[in-house]
C-alpha cells in the first residue's frame, strides 16, 4: 500500500500542464486523480488541492484571472469543487467572446469581399463604357481603318468579359 501511495504522491507532486491540452481534459485527468488520492486516504488542504490545479493551468491564459480570483476576500473558503466551477466559468466566458470575436472577423471578410466584388463592378463597368464610346468613334472611319478598330474594340470585349467572369459577373448572355 506504501507503494501505490508513493505513486500517486509523486503523481500529484509532478502534476501539470500536457502540450495541446483544453482546461476540460486537465481539470478531467486532475479530478481523476484527487479521486485516486482520496482512495487510498492521502489528504489534502483546500488550499493545498487549489494552488496544485492553479500551478498546472497555462499561465498565459490564466495567469491574470487566477490572480484576480485569488486575491477575492472569499477565495480562501473556496472548496475545491467551487474553484472548478470557477474556471469552468471563466472558460465558457472565454469561449463566448472568441465566438463573438469570430463571428465579427468573418463578417469583416464578407463586407469586405462584397466592396471588392462591386470596386471590381464598377471598373468593368467604366470599361464597357469606354467600349462603347470607341463603337461610336468606329463608324466615322473608312473601310481598313473601321477593320482595325472593330478587330481592337472585340479584343477588348473579350478581356472584359474574362474580367468580368473572375468576379463572377455576366455581361452577355
């Protein structure tokens, strides 16, 4: 019995953060062995079983809170359990404004495509419009001369009908 209580001793002892791992999974694979602990009757301190979990939490993410948690007049009657729901809280809290923040990014993209989508419109658009102005200088020419401009003006109607399709436009049908 001395063993398994040196494992699990040494377990908690070194317990901490894994590479890639969610708050979920940590506070899963920790509560997993508080349980463990509390089999083979080793003891703990509220405090002691707290600043264990705080330690093994990425302190980027959750240096800040735990400090503003730690430093509430009421955190030294937190349970365990109480703290968990804590963090659980704040993750749900977290996980809200990334959502939020998603959902505005991706709006952002969509305005922006949009604006991109009728700047383009508008420069086919002008395009055409000269196009047209040159049909109308065509007919005052001569025969060779009408020839080659008729041969420029299709040109340029089909690299704007090509421009065009890139932004998904149709001009003729």
């Amino acid at each position: 019995m001395d063993f398994a209580i040196n494992i699990v001793l040494n377990k908690f002892n070194n317990f901490s953060g894994i590479d890639g791992e969610s708050t979920k999974q940590l506070i899963e694979r920790y509560s997993h062995l508080v349980l463990e602990m509390r089999r083979l009757d080793i003891k703990k301190t509220n405090k002691e079983w707290i600043d264990k979990l705080c330690d093994a939490l990425p302190y980027d993410e959750w240096g800040t809170y735990l400090m503003m948690l730690k430093n509430k007049t009421d955190f030294i009657f937190y349970s365990l359990s109480d703290f968990i729901e804590k963090i659980k809280e704040r993750e749900l809290e977290i996980q809200k404004i990334r959502n939020e923040a998603k959902l505005k990014s991706e709006k952002i993209d969509q305005d922006v495509k949009e604006q991109v989508k009728e700047i383009s419109a508008i420069k086919v658009e002008k395009k055409a419009e000269a196009i047209l102005e040159d049909e109308r200088d065509i007919f005052g020419k001569d025969n060779t001369e009408k020839q080659i401009a008729i041969n420029s003006h299709l040109a340029k109607i089909i690299q704007l009908e090509k421009e065009a399709e890139m932004i998904g436009l149709k001009l003729l049908s």
